[in-house]
C-alpha cells in the first residue's frame, strides 16, 4: 500500500479510505465486516463514516468491526446535520458538537475520534464558534484532528485564519465531490486545501455509480440499482443524461486500456497531486473488490486527454450545473427600501 501523508501533517493514510455510508442500512452488519476485515488485509487503514449514516448504525458497525485493532485504523466521521428539526439539535453550535461527538463516541465504542468533519457549511452559523469547540475537544482527547466537507475556497481559508487566530491547529482535510463527471472542485478547493495545508479527502470518485457505466443511455436504470431506488442526493448531483452518455465513453475507453471503468474512475481521482485519498464507499463485498483494483491501474498523458475531451478541467458535465445542496451564495436579494 503506497500511504500518503495527509496535508501537511505526519499522519499516514491508504489512498483509498473504505467509505461506510452503507453500513447499518442497505449493507447488513455480517457483510459490512467482511468488507472491512478485507481492507484491513490489503493495508487500508482509513475509514469514514458520519453521525447520520443510517441514524447512527454506520458508526455503531463501524465500531464494533474495528474494535480489535482500534488503534490500527484512522477513523473519520461528522458533524452538522441531525436527526431532529429541534434548533439546536444540528449545526455547529458548541452545544451541538459537544453532545454529537459524545454520541459518536458512544457509537464508535471508542474514546477518541482521529478526524472529526464540519460535514457542511453554513453561512448563517458562527463559523469560529464551531472552531474553538473542535479545538477544545482535541486539547481534551476526544478528537486527533479536525477537517470541514463541501467548504469552497474562501471557507477553506477563512477556517484556516480562524484557527491561526485562535491558537488552534489548522483542519487537517477537506472532503469534496470530486470525480471525472464534475471537476468543479478543481478550481478552488483543491488548490485551497494545497495552500492552507489541507489534504484531500474526496467522495463520490464514481458519481454514486454512474461512471460503472451500469445506467444505460434513454432508457430506464436497472430495478435494483441506486437511481431506481430514488437515491435523493444521486438524483440531486450525479442522475444526469449528460453523465451517463460520458460513462459509456469511460467504459469503452477503460476496456481498450485492459481495465474496468470502475478501476478507471478511481485511479483518474487518485492521479490528482493535490488527493490524498478517495473515499469508496461499497454495498457489496464484490464491489469493494473491483475498487481495490483502481490501486493497480496507472494511467498517463492519452488518458488525462481523454478524460479532458469529456469534461473541461474545472467543469461539469452539465454546463451551468450547481449542486442545490450547495448553492451559490453571491447574489442575496436586496430588501426593497
């Protein structure tokens, strides 16, 4: 396994982290440690989950499979969303950070979290607040290091500052969507989190499955496939006709190349200077398997070019898409005078 430093810290991690979305829900507990049983064999050592995953079962699962060998493993999960609409039972009020990591805690079954995540950002909370709580757990023990999913550039920099002021280390990874079908992160949050010091962390290296080229073109997805399912945020981000005609490209591109377009997918992440990791995140065992394939696989110029005739570096595959989960903040309506 070639580990890689994590930003600018001295903590090592395997380029693909096992991510656990599934585990407790659509993945059921036997297969669930399996899979990590497995990647522990291959020399994955890093594993990420969120306190929302499955209403808590993820991290619980999780828990319990690494159990034997806690020390062994880098454990990520989140904070920020919740499972109730009560005001303070979310979000990034110390209060809030304070209660959900003693739950995840509990739900780990261990004492310490190695990397806790700002799951996302909100502009309207107290941004250093939720800083100086984070710092507190780590002078506590309670948490190694900290890092914030989907901030954009200027949030990347602005927790960084805060940190600075405050005497707290700087976050130590951003998790963004980043995959062939949407490279919007490229123009800056990837190169913000180089900046400030901050590895990468991606999700979503196969735009939840589209780029297996499993969806075919005008027609309608396989019964038991996750578009089907009615997947909210797939069909928020990833279920878009534009990216599955290009995954079909990626299939027949990756086939010439002796590989798969799973195995394609993960490895063009991967091949990125400023990634530290990709999260891939199975239902399956036999998808883990082809996941850890990607591993093997080394691509070079002609494929960089193909994938750039697909979809302009720094852009998505739809022209003028935004992921309404994370809209654009730059234009607030003026209250009439």
């Amino acid at each position: 396994m070639d580990y890689r430093y994590l930003g600018r810290s001295a903590l090592k991690v395997s380029p693909l982290c096992l991510g656990a979305m599934m585990f407790g829900g659509e993945t059921d507990e036997p297969v669930a440690r399996r899979i990590v049983d497995k990647a522990f064999d291959q020399g994955v050592n890093f594993v990420d989950t969120a306190d929302v995953y499955n209403e808590g079962r993820s991290e619980e699962v999780v828990g319990r499979a690494i159990a034997s060998r806690r020390d062994a493993w880098v454990v990520a999960t989140k904070f920020g969303y919740g499972r109730s609409s009560a005001p303070n039972e979310q979000g990034q009020s110390r209060k809030w950070i304070f209660q959900a990591v003693e739950a995840s805690l509990r739900r780990l079954g261990t004492d310490y979290i190695d990397i806790l995540y700002f799951h996302r950002a909100l502009p309207e909370a107290s941004l250093e607040e939720g800083v100086r709580a984070v710092g507190d757990l780590i002078r506590q023990g309670k948490v190694r290091y900290y890092g914030v999913s989907n901030f954009r550039g200027w949030r990347i920099a602005e927790t960084a500052r805060i940190a600075d002021r405050l005497g707290i280390e700087r976050p130590l990874a951003s998790q963004p969507l980043y995959n062939i079908v949407d490279r919007s992160s490229e123009v800056e949050q990837l190169p913000a989190a180089a900046h400030y010091g901050l590895g990468v962390v991606s999700y979503s290296p196969l735009a939840r499955g589209v780029l297996s080229g499993k969806y075919p073109v005008d027609a309608p997805p396989p019964a038991d496939s996750r578009a089907a399912r009615g997947d909210r945020r797939m069909h928020q981000t990833e279920w878009r006709p534009e990216s599955v005609k290009l995954a079909q490209a990626v299939v027949a591109h990756a086939a010439a190349r002796g590989t798969t377009p799973i195995a394609f997918a993960l490895a063009w992440v991967l091949r990125n200077g400023l990634v530290s990791a990709a999260i891939a995140g199975p239902r399956t065992e036999e998808q883990w398997d082809r996941y850890v394939e990607a591993l093997g696989v080394q691509l070079g110029p002609d494929d960089e070019r193909f994938v750039d005739g697909l979809v302009a570096p720094g852009h998505a595959s739809t022209p003028g898409y935004t992921d309404p989960a994370y809209p654009i903040e730059g234009r607030p309506i003026r209250a009439a005078s």
